[in-house]
C-alpha cells in the first residue's frame, strides 16, 4: 500500500501535480481589497504601520532578529577583538609595516617622482593601477545609478516638490558668498596635490561640495541650466579618457624590453610644474570625482542631468 | 616576440577606455565597440596562452609602472590565467550574441549603452581579477566587478530584478566587508600587498610561530569572503532570483563567468599566497569541503522541488559550485585539477542552458513553469537540442564535459580516509539527484503537450544568431568532453608554474 | 597581548562587529547602508591607526635635501583609506538608488516586506 503511494507521488511530481513549492509567503499587509489603488499613499502607509504593529508574525520576526543579531555581534567582536589584541602594537617602530617598502616610498620617493607629497607619489605612480581602478569604481556607480533613475519617474516626481533658497535673506546671501570660496578651495587642493596634503580624490570631493551647494541654494533647476549635463559627460568621458591613455604609456615604458622610454621626467620637486603625470592626473582624477559627486545629487533629486 | 607580454595590461586598460568611449556613444556603436572589443580580448588572451605554452619557463611578470615588485604593483601571467580570461570572454560574448534580441526587448531602449558599458567593465575586471599579482588591486577590481554585475541584473526593465539585486548587493557587501578586513589585517601583520613578498612574509611568520592568530583570521576572512561572493552554501540564496530575473545573457554571464572569476581568484590566493601546506594546516580546508558537499546536496534538493525552470537551473549552479569547493576542501594537486575542470564544464554549460531555456520559454509566451513547457522542444529544436546536451553534461554522462571533473573528483578523493568515503558518497548522491531533476526536464521538454495555449514557433532561421550560438556552445561542450587530455595536461602545467614558481 | 598598546585596534574592530550586525541583520534597508559605513569607518580607523608610528609627522616631504624615512608615518595605509572611501561611496550611492526605486515601488524600506510583496505579485510593473 505504501509502495503504490509511493510511486502514485512520483507519478504526480513528474506531471508536476504534486507541488512541496515553497511555500509562497503570506501577505505581510492585509489592505483591503479595492482601496489599495485609491487611497493616498500617506493613508497606505498609516494602515501598513498600523498592520505591522498588529502581526505578531512580524513582532516574533523583530524579536528573533533582535536576540540572533546581538549574539551574532558579540560572536563577531570577540573574534576580531581577540585577534586585534594579538597585533602589532600601536604606533610601534617595529611593527611589520613599517618595512622596506615604507622607507622606499618615504625616502626615495621624492626623486624618483618628484612629488613631495609621498601619498601623492605613491597613489598615481608606484601603485597607480589601484587608482585607475579607483576611479572606475566611481565610473561603474555613477553608470549603475544613470541606470537605476535616470528618467525615471520614482526620481522625476521629486522634481515638483523642490524649493530655492535664492531670495532667502540668509542662505542665499552665505551660499553666494561661500560657493565661490568652497570652488577656489578645491582647486586649490586639486592643483597642491603633489606639494601639500590633498590632491585628486580630496580636491575633487570639495568642488563637488561647492556645485551641490549651488543647487542647494539656487535649485536645481538654475543649476541645470548652468552646469550643462553635456559639460558634466564631456569632462568626465575626457577626463577618464586621458587618465586611461597617460597610464597605459607609462606602463607600457615601464617595461625595457618594449624598448621606449618615457619621456616625462619628475622635475624640480617643490614646484608647482613637477612630479611628471601627478600633476595632470590629480587633476583628472579630481574632475572625475567631482563630476561624480555632482551627478549623484542631480540624479537623486531631479532624476536627470538637464 | 616579447610585445606579447603586453597583451593582459592592453586588455585591461582597453576595456576601461571603451567603457568609457561607449559612454559617449549611441546603442548600436556602443555596442559594437562592447562586443568587437571582447574579440579583440580573446584574440590577445589566446596569444598570451600560445606564448606561455611554447616559452621556457611559461610565466612572465608584467610592472605595471616603473619599478620592480615590492614597491610597484605588476600583473602576472601563468597558463592558466591566460587559459581562463580565453574561456570567460569566450562564454561572455556567446552569451551576449545568443541573448542579443532578448536584451533588446528586456532592457529599456535608453540604457542599452548602459549595459554595454557594464559588458565592458565587467570583462576589465574579469581580466585585471586573473592576472593581478597584488591583492589589494584584486579588492579594486572585485568591488568593479560587483557594482558592474549587479548593474547587468538590474538592467531589466520590471521590478523584480531591482529586489534581485538588493538580495544579491546584500551578500556581495558582506562578502566584501570580509575580504577587505581581511585583506587589512593580512597587511598588518606582513606589511606586503604583493603576491611573491606576502607569500614570504607569510612562510616566515608561519614558521617562526609569530602572529598566527592574526593569520589565521585574516586568511579565513579572505577565504569566506570570496567564498561569500562566490555562493558557496549557506550565502546562495540570491542565486534563485539572481538568475532566475535577470535578462538570460545576464545570467549566463553571472552564473558561467562571474562566480568563477571570485574562485579563480580565491585559487591563485591559496596557491600563490597561502600556499598549499599552511592552507591544510591551518584546516581552512576542511571547512570548504563540509560546506562545499552542503552546497551540493542542498542546491539539487532545492532544483527538485522547484516548478519553474530557471528557478531550476539557478538553484543547479548552486550544486555545481558545491563542487568546486569540495575539490578545493581536499587540498591536493589532483582535486585542485578537478576543481578547475569541474570551473570549466560549468562556465560552458551553464550559460548554454540559461539560453536554451529562454529559447524554450518564448514558445509558450515566456511562461517558465514545467507545465507549460512540456513539449517545447518541438516548437524550438535549436533550444530543445542545447537545453538535452546542456542537461546530459550536467548529469555527466561521458562524451560531454560535465562528465570529465565527477571522474577526477572520484580518483583524486581516495587516499584521504573520512574524506574519501564523504566525497565518494555525495558524488553519489548527488549525480542521481541531478539525474532525478534534469532529465525529468529534458524528457518533458520533447513530451506530448499538456497545456492548450498559443504558441510561437521559432527556427532556425526565424533566431538565426541565437540558434548558431546554441550550437557552437554544444559543440564546444562535445569537444572538450571528447578530447579532454589536453586541457588536463595544460592544467597540470599551470598548476605545476603555480606552486613552484614565485 | 597588549590591550593598553591596541586601543585604537580594538576601537576599530568593535565598530566593524557592530556595522557589520547591523548589515546582516538590520531588515531596513537604510539600516544596512548605514551599517556599510559604519564597517567601513571601522577599517579606516584600523588603517590610519595602524599607519601611525609614534612621534613622526605626516609624510610630505622637504623638497631639497637628504630624506631620513624614520621621522615620517607610513604612506600606504593612508592610500589604501582612499580607496576604502571611493568603493564606500560608490556602493552606498548605488544602494541608495536602490532604495529609492524599491520604495517607490513598495512604500516600504523593510526588506522582509518588500521580498514577501514581490513574491506575491510577480508580476509585470
């Protein structure tokens, strides 16, 4: 008897009768049949909340998170705690990163670059592939957000709802005041990157600031208008452009057997014009990442460059 | 003859540069740039791997820069790595050409150029992913590779995608906070980034008893991190919708190429950082294998249950990683060389049956479950022949390449005492439950209609490049099943450069 | 062990324990994006901590004259925080974008809720 049921089951999961499916989640929200498209979304949500704090399904959910989370962490802690407290010490002479490769960057770094600056020299010249691929990190997001909203409606509508501080006494008045001296700033950083803390990815960030600013201040519709998108592609498409062509001929110069050897040399280091490619690819560098930074703002307010 | 070593470094940055260009570019150039670009990639990858066959030593170090390792960054090329970046942008562009009239229907007009970027990003960071020599430019590239892939998911215009992609992201981000803590303590107790001089660093600490804590956790950081992007058992929950929503070039891509880029990488790291002995004795292995038959018994007990055939297929690539991780649980050359054939019978059959089965679903107006495609196979015999041979190498059945790795993973399991009987026992198992779920499909596929519905008829000639890409995929499979004797001894020569030469 | 010596470490590795909760198990979606900088805040403060040598300056350099590397901190860590910042940046932009999409969609930011939801419709937007 057994074995027909048997066999009668599998029968039945061949035809793909028999269905031990996932089970197929209960709905969470219980809105009332014919209400769920008429009613304002503020109403949705006052009965969505109130739902939620009536299904015990979800309180004994929250509670289990709760409790697995906070041993999860405690688990986790102690692990990573326990081996920090096997580590090197901190600030420690000895410790094994401050090696050969240190000393070499530090101290011969300069004349091997000419950027004084020896973070500088070391981001865009001894370990510049990770810094080409930095940027294009920043390219690959920008790329996934242009395709998540851009001209999308989710992002579009918030278009409507946005308010200019231009004729506010004080925001307008401290953003024209400070929007240029946040821009001048940046490039500032952008330009002393090889001499002075700063450089690409910091001065980059800063004029970002200053443009974010701008169409906070004077909305973004007037930002638009200034900031054309097409300026905002063709810096980035060029800017990433020559950071990818520079690279390319000074890897390709950097092995002998090629037979080429580069033509740009470190300078003086302590001028402004030195340090070879360091100086035009911060500068590269910190369009990009300006550039990214701008278009995160607009993409996520306005939904579109333009 | 020496240009060639010049060829990995040009892939790379070539890739980037057209990504770029794409951006600036309208669909259709966009996507010709994209494409001719992944031939020009295999072209270049395909001479690398004739120059190191034929050099001496077989393994050449490219600077990327002026100077030499422990102050600047360089790429290295063996023969596998070449032999792999040859094989993703092989399956890549089969993939993109066969689901070429999808992606048009699947992806919203205005962001086709935005797909086509993310083509080119992810073959930048497939190709930087195999020949880096330095593990924190490795963490670079892993991240492009994520944020792109997941781009390639989301691409597709519906929402379920986008819950998709919050899913994959989700286990992607810890999968990265592990590796890059992992990565950052590594570099704390070693003070290199570099291959070669970690390695050193790592031997001398290892024998000299200092920092092994320390170590340990960091290697086992970066372990389960790749293994977390990977989907190795317990974190493959996003591969059912992952697979299962994105446009069918996508999920070829994601499943055939994009795993197998992480477990590459976790491959070289073992082998050309940790090192084989301090990989066994710090037991990392044994934990990837109790894991890795998890995987595979969990991944087809699921594909069984399920109704709907890329749930199926997607909860399969879940078995098939199981294996990779087994063969890398034993920590011999022999089961490493099965885990790396096992990689490529994979990445060719798996984006074969992601096609096929987007080819049997359009019959029946996209419909997925086992129902309505009962009896497709005769409205669509190009996919109905890609969907049987895809199947029968993934059950394993001698002559087509799923069958070669399940034979090494049972010659390399003996010798390994609870081992073997563990290994011998889930191949068992698991080759009849794939057996069980498989043909059960491909039987019905070519079974006498059940369901009254509309159907399309689609030949040869109405999906010309679908259906010869279907077939070269097939054929590829026969041939490498057929003839699989070179490929183990160019493994075994890769594997050989891998652990002697530094 | 040297629990005085590791403050800053350990500092660091409490806050990656605590974001990286946070990322596991928080079911708000914007929980997790903040539980994602909140790990990586944690492996800046590791980097520049472990970049730090007691008593030296910032690396920049004179620009003439002899270099003495032993008075300057190490330049690498402080690169490597860099790049930390960028992939944080990036990740946390497209997780955004991601949230605005699905909240538009489902009204709601709880991911269990929004998975429940969409394996119930299934359907077409």
């Amino acid at each position: 008897m057994k074995k027909r049921n048997l066999s009668e089951k599998i029968r039945q999961w061949y035809e793909g009768e028999l269905s031990f499916d996932e089970k197929i989640a209960e709905p969470v929200v219980h809105i009332p049949a014919g209400t769920h498209d008429q009613q304002p979304p503020e109403t949705k949500t006052k009965i969505r909340i109130v739902h939620r704090l009536e299904n015990t399904e979800i309180k004994i959910s929250r509670v289990g998170y709760g409790v697995l989370s906070v041993v999860f962490c405690l688990i986790i802690c102690s692990i990573l705690i326990s081996t920090a407290l096997f580590l090197p010490g901190f600030a420690d002479k000895e410790a094994p990163t401050a090696n050969e490769v240190y000393e070499h960057y530090v101290g011969a770094g300069r004349d091997q670059t000419g950027a004084v600056n020896t973070v500088a020299g070391m981001i865009l010249d001894y370990r510049a592939f990770d810094t080409l691929g930095e940027s294009f990190v920043l390219f690959t997001a920008t790329c996934a957000v242009l395709l998540l909203l851009e001209g999308h409606k989710a992002a579009l509508n918030r278009a409507k709802s946005t308010f200019t501080y231009a004729t506010d006494p004080i925001v307008g008045i401290a953003a024209k005041i400070v929007v240029p001296v946040i821009l001048v700033f940046g490039v500032y950083v952008l330009f002393n990157g090889h001499l002075s803390p700063g450089g690409g990815f910091s001065g980059g960030a800063i004029l970002g600031t200053g443009l974010i600013l701008y169409a906070q201040a004077y909305g973004d519709e007037r930002a638009a208008r200034v900031i054309p998108a097409g300026a905002i592609r063709g810096i980035t498409i060029a800017a990433l452009s020559f950071y990818c062509l520079s690279k390319s001929y000074s890897f390709f110069t950097g092995n002998e057997f090629n037979g080429v050897h580069s033509v740009i040399g470190p300078g003086t280091p302590g001028d402004f014009l030195s340090g070879g490619l360091i100086l035009p690819l911060n500068l590269a560098v910190g369009l990009v990442v300006c550039c990214t930074m701008y278009t995160f703002y607009m993409i996520f307010t306005r939904g579109r460059l333009d | 003859m020496r240009f060639v070593e010049n060829f990995p470094f040009i892939t790379i940055v070539l890739s980037l540069f057209s990504a770029v260009i794409c951006f600036a570019l309208k669909d259709k150039r966009a996507r010709f740039v994209s494409y001719s670009l992944l031939g020009a990639g295999i072209l270049m990858s395909a001479s690398v791997l004739v120059y190191n066959l034929t050099s001496e030593t077989g393994y050449f170090v490219y600077r990327m820069g002026h100077y030499d390792a422990p102050i600047g960054n360089e790429i290295a090329a063996g023969v596998l790595e070449p032999f792999f970046v040859l094989l993703f942008e092989v399956m890549m562009l089969l993939s993109l050409l066969g689901g070429s009239y999808k992606i048009e229907t699947d992806v919203e007009p205005s962001k086709h150029r935005l797909f086509c970027i993310m083509v080119n990003l992810t073959h930048a960071a497939l190709t930087a992913l195999c020949y880096t020599n330095d593990i924190f430019t490795a963490y670079v590239f892993v991240e492009i590779c994520t944020i792109a892939s997941c781009a390639l998911l989301m691409a597709r215009k519906r929402t379920r995608p986008l819950v998709a992609a919050t899913r994959y992201m989700m286990f992607s981000l810890i999968g990265s906070s592990l590796l890059l803590v992992g990565i950052v303590l590594l570099y704390s107790v070693t003070g290199h980034l570099l291959f070669p001089q970690l390695y050193a660093s790592i031997q001398a600490l290892w024998t000299t008893g200092q920092y092994t804590l320390p170590l340990t956790v960091a290697l086992g950081l970066i372990v389960s991190g790749l293994a977390i992007k990977s989907g190795l058992c317990p974190f493959h929950w996003w591969m059912r919708d992952t697979y299962a929503t994105a446009t069918p070039a996508a999920s070829g891509i994601l499943s055939g190429v994009i795993s197998k880029a992480y477990i590459f990488l976790l491959i070289k790291i073992i082998g050309r950082v940790i090192s084989r002995e301090i990989y066994v004795q710090s037991g990392i292995h044994t934990v990837l294998l109790i894991f890795g038959v998890a995987g595979m018994m969990v991944g087809s007990l699921s594909a069984i249950q399920t109704h709907n055939l890329n749930f199926m297929l997607a909860y399969s690539s879940a078995a098939q990683i199981g294996y990779i991780y087994m063969g890398l649980g034993l920590g011999t050359d022999a089961a490493l060389l099965a885990s790396l054939f096992q990689m490529v019978a994979h990445a060719l059959t798996k984006p074969m049956l992601f096609l096929s089965a987007m080819g049997l679903s359009d019959t029946v107006g996209k419909r997925q479950d086992f129902d309505a495609l009962r009896g497709s196979a005769h409205w669509n015999p190009v996919a109905g022949i890609g969907y049987a041979a895809g199947a029968l190498s993934m059950v394993g059945l001698p002559i087509f390449a799923g069958f070669i790795p399940k034979l090494l993973f049972s010659l390399s399991a003996f010798g390994h005492d609870w081992k073997t009987y563990v290994i011998l026992v889930a191949l068992a198992i698991s080759t009849i439950l794939n057996v069980v779920y498989f043909l059960r499909t491909m039987v019905n596929t070519y079974g006498p209609e059940r369901v009254a519905m509309e159907r399309r008829k689609i030949t040869f000639r109405t999906a010309r490049t679908f259906s010869v890409v279907v077939l070269i995929m097939a054929l590829i499979n026969l041939i490498v099943g057929l003839h699989a004797q070179p490929i183990i001894s160019l493994f075994e020569k890769g594997i050989h450069i891998f652990t002697t030469i530094r | 062990m040297n629990i005085t010596l590791n403050l800053e470490e350990l500092t660091a590795m409490l806050l990656f324990g605590i974001g990286f909760t946070m990322l596991v198990f928080s079911r708000n979606l914007l929980k997790k994006v903040l539980g994602l900088n909140i790990i990586d805040t944690g492996v800046y403060l590791f980097l520049a901590s472990m970049g730090y040598i007691e008593g030296n300056l910032t690396p920049i350099v004179p620009p003439t004259g002899p270099v003495d590397p032993g008075i300057y901190i190490n330049p690498i860590p402080t690169g490597l925080v860099l790049t930390g910042i960028v992939v944080s940046v990036s990740f946390s932009a497209l997780m955004l974008a991601l949230a605005v999409r699905l909240y538009k969609k489902y009204r709601t930011l709880n991911l269990d809720e929004i998975y429940a939801r969409c394996d119930r419709e299934d359907g077409e937007d």
